[in-house]
C-alpha cells in the first residue's frame, strides 16, 4: 500500500506544467481520479482552487481573489462533503462517521484560515498548502477506501436509477446558479 501511495505521489509530480513565467500549474489526470465522475467532477474543483491560489501568492492586491476563492472554498466544501456523504451513506459504506470526521476537520481548518484572512493576515500560502495536502493525502488516499463500496453500489443501482439519484441530490446539496 505505501508503495501505491509512493507510485501516484511521483505519478502527480509528473502532472505540473510550466507557464509562461515559469510558474508550476497542476494539471488535472487520472493519477486524481476515483472512478466515480460525479465525485472526479468535483474534486477537479480542488485542482482548480489550488492553481487559483498558485497564480495569486505574492501577487501585489491578491486579498480580494484569495477571498474569493476562500467563499467559494468553503460553499464548495459545504455541499461537496455533504454530497459525497450521501453517496457513501447511500452505498451503505462501513466507516461513514471516520470519514465525516476527517471532512468536519478540514472545514474547521479552512474556517480558521477564513477568519484569518478576514482579520487581514496573508493566507494564499498556508491556504495552497493545505489544499494540496489535501489533494495527496485526503482524495487520492483517504478516499480511496470507499470508492469500492459505493462503485459495487452504483453498478448494483444501474445507470438509469443512478442519474436520478445524483441529479435529486446535486440540487439538494448543491446551489443551482
């Protein structure tokens, strides 16, 4: 298992570019993926967040779009997690409450860095840090422990079933702009 974890931590190395003024960006893969689209879907999210973050550190003015992306963090956090424990609560997944723990956590985290920012401390770093923390320990390991159970679940369901219950539960845990 350590191996694993090695093999994809060096796979998304491989996974940054440069732009222009030599700056990594992530790019977004199938080292990242779970194999479930919808939830694929919404961590791609987090890469998106991150490369947000990694254009705005030490950028002169770069408060008001790190507060941007702290709201949207937080209102992504909010409804993904909720989703995503639908689905595994869904799939009747074993260790539901160990994995809400770890979700309650991190949004406390991402709360705190909010209420630092809005004292007027610097976190575009100690936010990208964390999300990219994230990114390799949370999503492509921690989440990974349930992505049997809840495949096994929607190959039981079939797809039809399946595109209902996402759609009924995307609007409920999601905001439709």
């Amino acid at each position: 298992a350590a191996s694993d974890v090695y093999k994809r931590q060096a796979h998304i190395a491989c996974l940054h570019t440069t732009n222009r003024r030599g700056i990594m960006r992530l790019v977004w893969g199938p080292a990242y993926e779970l194999g479930i689209l919808v939830i694929d879907q919404q961590h791609k999210r987090i890469v998106d967040y991150i490369n947000d973050l990694d254009r705005l550190v030490g950028q002169p003015g770069a408060q008001l779009g790190v507060a941007r992306v702290l709201y949207d963090l937080v209102d992504y956090t909010e409804s993904h997690f909720s989703f995503e424990e639908a689905l595994m609560e869904r799939a009747g997944y074993d260790e539901l409450d160990d994995h809400h723990s770890l979700h309650r956590k991190f949004t406390f985290h991402i709360e705190s860095l909010m209420r630092r920012h809005e004292e007027g401390e610097a976190v575009a770093e100690p936010l990208l840090q964390v999300l990219e923390k994230w990114l390799l320990h949370h999503i492509l390991e921690e989440d990974r422990d349930y992505t049997e159970q809840v495949r096994d679940f929607i190959d039981g369901i079939g797809r039809e079933r399946l595109g209902g219950w996402v759609n009924e539960n995307l609007r409920k845990h999601f905001r439709v702009t």
